[in-house]
C-alpha cells in the first residue's frame, strides 16, 4: 500500500499483492 503516495491507479492494488 505504499504506492498510494504517488499512485493512486491499478498500481497500489499490484503492490499490495
């Protein structure tokens, strides 16, 4: 969940997986 700072797209889900 730490890419929610700059990436509040598809992306923050991937991280947290």
């Amino acid at each position: 969940s730490l890419g929610g700072v700059g990436r509040i797209f598809a992306n923050q889900l991937n991280l947290d997986a």
